[in-house]
C-alpha cells in the first residue's frame, strides 16, 4: 500500500513540474497562479498607480469585481476593460 501511495506521489509532482514548465514556456509568469504578460503588464501598472503591496492588489481587486457584479455592472466592467485594450 505505502508503494503505491509513493509512486502516486510521484506521479503527481511529475504532473505539477510539467504544468510549471508548460505555463513557463507559454510566456506566464507565476503570481498567486500563472498570468500572460499582457496580464502581468496590467498588475505592475495597477501595482505602480496605486502604490498597493500583493496582497492589497489581489484583496482590492477581488472587492472591485464583486461590487460590480453586486450591482450588475459586469457588463459595464468588461466593456471597459475591451476598450482600453486590458
């Protein structure tokens, strides 16, 4: 049973590592999960605006995006994300 569990394991890790290779490969970079560099341009641009540490970045972007959808303006956000190329 203990051999089974271990080459489980291990069969695992060997999945992760592939998956941080494959997303390292595409241009992503890793930040609380793997983003594109057009995405990584916006959080460094958003990070140098505001003047916010990682985790005020991730909290505050998470209270942006659930007050707009609260008041149903998902919409209006994504239309604006469109039309300034973000």
């Amino acid at each position: 049973m203990a051999e089974k569990k271990k080459s489980l394991l291990q069969a695992n890790a060997e999945k992760q590592k592939r998956y941080r290779e494959k997303q390292k490969a595409a241009g992503k970079k890793l930040v609380r999960g793997y983003v594109s560099p057009q995405a990584m341009q916006c959080y460094e641009e958003i990070r140098q605006k505001t003047g916010w540490s990682d985790n005020e970045t991730l909290s505050n972007s998470l209270r942006i995006l659930l007050a707009a959808y609260k008041c149903g303006q998902i919409k209006l956000l994504n239309e604006w994300l469109k039309n300034h190329d973000r």
